[in-house]
C-alpha cells in the first residue's frame, strides 16, 4: 500500500526588476504556466517585472499559472512638442501646445 504525499510543491521565487524573458524563462523551467500583463511604473524600467500572482514565497504545484506584470515605463513623457516644458500623458491633448496628451507645467 502507498499513500500519496501530494503533488510536489515548488516556491514561487522572487522576480521582481527581473527582465519579462528571464522571468518567463526560469518560470516555464519550473514547470508553471506564464501569462503577462503589462502596466505603467513610474520606477520600473520598461520590460522588467513589477510583480507577480501568486507572490513570491507561496508554495504552489507544477502546471499553475502565474502572472507576471511587467512594466510599460512611466504612464507621462516630456510634451515634445513643449520642448520640455511639461510633461503629457498619451490619452489628451496638451492645453500648453495643442500636442498629444495633457501637460503638467
């Protein structure tokens, strides 16, 4: 008679400032399903990871799918058609100089 101990647990490491494929990379190796999300950070450089579901540290069994949410950079850039003067998002129209986004002078 054997008595079955479950699946084999593997822990969620930490990937956080990781870049997306070495991320992606070391979780497919372990045996998890990989789904990206991607979002704005205005510290986080573009295409590292901000972070992940489950969070690092949980136990969790092979085939499980993660998400990774990786960083799109920061959601403003410099206005360049205010040659600097203020900052836009990408959504509106800058009130400063009729350019894209809204400026934050």
């Amino acid at each position: 008679l054997k008595i079955s101990k479950g699946p084999q647990l593997i822990m969620m490491p930490d990937l956080g400032g990781r870049p997306e494929g070495e991320a992606v990379e070391e979780l497919k190796s372990l045996g998890f399903q990989v789904e990206v999300q991607r979002a704005h950070h205005d510290t986080i450089p573009q295409g590292k990871v901000i972070s992940t579901t489950p969070a690092p540290g949980t136990s969790l069994g092979k085939g499980q799918k993660i998400t990774l949410t990786v960083s799109m950079g920061p959601a403003y850039a410099v206005c360049p058609r205010c040659s600097g003067r203020g900052t836009i998002t990408i959504k509106q129209t800058c009130p400063e100089c009729d350019g894209t986004g809204t400026c934050f002078t």
